[in-house]
C-alpha cells in the first residue's frame, strides 16, 4: 500500500484527509492490524482511527447457556439468594431513562 506523504513511526500513521478518502479499506485494515490512525484536515481537528479494544468477559447469554448446562448436569436449578434478589429488584424498579440530550 503506498501512502504519498503519510509519515509512519511506531504504529501511528499520519494521512491527510484525501489520501484516506482514496484508501479507506485500506486504512482500516491497518487499523485492525494494530496501527492508530491520524487523519488531518488543515480546517478541522484531525481524527483519530483505531480498532476498538475486545471487550472482556463474556456475552451474557454464554453465561446463561453455562447456567443452563450446569443445571442440567447437576439436576437441579441455582436459587437466586434471597437479599440479592430483592436488590435487584429494587434496582429494576428504580431505574431512571437514560438521559441522552448530551449527545445531540
């Protein structure tokens, strides 16, 4: 891949806008590879590309299908305790809409 003027020093790469406009599979591959990305505009504030960090733990419904298999190999269900239970029904009763007028 051939980038014209990008600069390139230990794994962050500078592109202007219109190079990456020619490229942009391009660039995202590099992304995915592991390099940051900064694009630049003379008018604007440069942007920065990256891939997103894998999220840790598991999906909930993997828990629920180890629970599930749990259950079934050992014949019976776990019983929520009863203290934590009535936590999170309070939690679930007192929640509140997200406010997301700050992302406007």
């Amino acid at each position: 891949m051939q980038f014209g003027s990008m600069i390139e020093s230990m794994e962050t790469i500078r592109i202007s806008e219109e190079e990456a406009a020619r490229d942009f599979a391009g660039i995202l591959a590099r992304a995915r590879a592991g390099a940051e990305i900064v694009i630049e505009n003379a008018t604007s504030a440069p942007v920065v590309l990256r891939a997103a960090e894998q999220p840790r733990g598991r999906p909930l419904s993997e828990s629920i299908a180890i629970i599930e298999a749990r259950s079934k190999a050992r014949g019976y269900e776990a019983v929520m305790d009863a203290e934590f239970a009535a936590d999170m029904r309070e939690i679930i009763a007192n929640r509140k809409p997200r406010d997301t007028s700050a992302w406007d």
